[in-house]
C-alpha cells in the first residue's frame, strides 16, 4: 500500500514536472497546397507514441459547410483517442470560411458547382497530405465527413484511390457524375429520415448507385432526424430542416467508432 502510495506521489510529480512527456495526445495545425497553389490548413491529432516504426491507421475529417471548425478538430481529438491519426481536413482554404451562414454556402455552393476539377483536387490534397505522413499505415486510411464533408468523404470512396472506409454523416448523397465503376472502400452512411436537404428519394437513389458500383456498404436510416443531426444547436442557425439529434448523433458515432475499427485497426 505504501509503495503504491509513494508511487502514485512520484507520478503526480513527474506529471507536474514534465507535463508534454505524458501528453497522450499530439496535436497541431498543418498547411500543404492543392495544384491550383490554394493554400489548405489542416489540424491533426495522434497517440503520441506513434513514429514511422509504429505507424497507425489513419481517419480524414471532412468538415461541413463551416470550413473546418473546432467540431472536426475535437471529433479528430475523439479518434486519436481511439488509436488513429487523425486528420480534420480542409477544403476551403486556409482563412476563407465565412463568418455566417450564407457566406458558407455559397463557398460550398461554388466547390460543388466545380466538383470534377476543383473540389476533387481538394479533397485529392488532403488524402495526399495524410497518406505521405511516414506515420501513417497507407494501407489503413479511412475518411468521415458531415453534411457537404459527406458528400467529400463518399467522393474519396468513387475515386478508388485505396480509401479503405468511408463513413457519411447526413452527407449529400448525389452521385458522381459520369463515373459508375466499382467501389473498393466499404461505405457506411447514415440518414436522418426527416431530412428535407438530402430526402429519401435521394437515399433511394443512393443505394441504386451502390448496388451498381457493387459496393460493400451499409445504410442506416434515423427516426425523427432531420439534416445535420450531429451538429449541436444547429437548430438556432436559422437553416430550417436541420435540427441536432442527440440519439442519432449518438447511435451513428457508435457505429462508426465499429466499422472502421473493423476496417483499419
Ligand atoms: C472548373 O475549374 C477548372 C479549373 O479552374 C476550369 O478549367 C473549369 O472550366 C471549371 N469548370 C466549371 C464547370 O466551371
Ligand atoms: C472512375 O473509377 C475508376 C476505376 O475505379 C478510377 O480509376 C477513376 O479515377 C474514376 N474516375 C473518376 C472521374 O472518378
Ligand atoms: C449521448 O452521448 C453523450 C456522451 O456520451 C451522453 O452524455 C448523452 O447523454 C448521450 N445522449 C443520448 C440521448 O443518448
């Protein structure tokens, strides 16, 4: 009793004395560039006993509409928690979200206007970013997004560029256009049933387009949800249809915590 007594004292000690040493968790914001020059900031978060000796799996963040947010950088801080690099990726440009709603959709509303060139190449960038860190097991790396970031996360999945999982959070589900070949990721989204931005005609439509591909996926449909469901107090952003859900939020976060386990660890 004694010894462990003395042993907890000297570990309060060496924790006061050299706190970084026993920080679990590396954190920092990173900047790398898509081919147009546009300069992206990312922000990543991994065990901090991880080195090209012990290299881990890896799970992107696609932000939604906002540009990443402190949201995507503590969902990052979540999954280093869990083993991963993690990585809340940027699509916007580092500085260029707006400071409100409308602002942000209409960066989003020209990314999506130009989803084969620009938008590709932004999401190609952050995937590229993550795949060359000499810590990351390339053969691990799975993505999760939200809203706009789901449609980014299931567009990594169609390029077939070695994405393992992919997993959508109340993400655009329109298809790519002109591109039908199979999918290697395994896919996992999940749709709040009440959604008027993404409807369940669009779901049907979505799952058309994974049958076609011939995808290894899985589709879960939330009661009562409406969009943007994980959002915490989205409901007060003035954009109707969208409502956090604290039961789906939950439940879909459950599950994914699952399937990439099952998938990169
Ligand atoms: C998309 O952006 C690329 C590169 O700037 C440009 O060449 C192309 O014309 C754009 N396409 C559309 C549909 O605006
Ligand atoms: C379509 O899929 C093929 C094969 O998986 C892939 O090589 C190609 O890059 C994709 N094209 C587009 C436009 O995403
Ligand atoms: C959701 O999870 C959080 C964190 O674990 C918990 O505090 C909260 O009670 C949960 N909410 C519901 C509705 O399950």
């Amino acid at each position: 009793m004694q010894i462990i007594l003395i042993f907890l004292v000297l570990a309060e000690l060496a924790q006061a004395t050299f706190p970084p040493f026993f920080n679990p968790i590396t954190e920092k914001l990173v900047e790398f560039k898509d081919p147009q020059n546009t300069v992206l900031q990312g922000f990543l978060a991994y065990p901090s006993f991880t080195t090209p000796l012990k290299k881990r799996p890896a799970v992107i963040i696609f932000h939604a509409f906002t540009g990443r947010t402190d949201f995507d950088n503590n969902k990052a801080r979540d999954l280093a928690k869990l083993g991963y690099v993690a990585f809340a990726a940027d699509t916007y440009g580092k500085g260029k979200a707006a400071p409100d709603v409308p602002g942000n959709f209409a960066i989003m509303g020209q990314l999506l206007g130009n989803r084969t060139t620009i938008l590709r190449n932004r999401i190609l960038a952050n995937w590229n970013y993550v795949k060359a860190l000499p810590y990351v097991d390339t053969n691990k790396i799975g993505s999760i997004g939200f809203c706009f970031g789901g449609l980014c996360t299931l567009d990594l999945a169609r390029f077939n560029v070695g994405l393992k999982a992919a997993v959508s959070f109340h993400g655009t589900l329109t298809d790519y256009p002109g591109n039908g070949t199979s999918i290697d990721a395994s896919v996992q989204a999940h749709h709040g049933d009440e959604d008027p931005h993404t409807t369940n005609a669009d779901a049907d439509a979505f799952l058309v387009e994974m049958r076609r591909r011939d995808g290894d996926w899985m589709f879960t449909r939330y009661a009562h949800a409406l969009h943007a469901f994980t959002l915490p107090g989205v409901e007060n952003w003035g954009i109707p249809g969208a409502a956090f859900n604290p039961i789906a939020s939950n439940r879909s976060w459950s599950a994914m915590e699952t399937f990439l386990a099952e998938k990169l660890l």
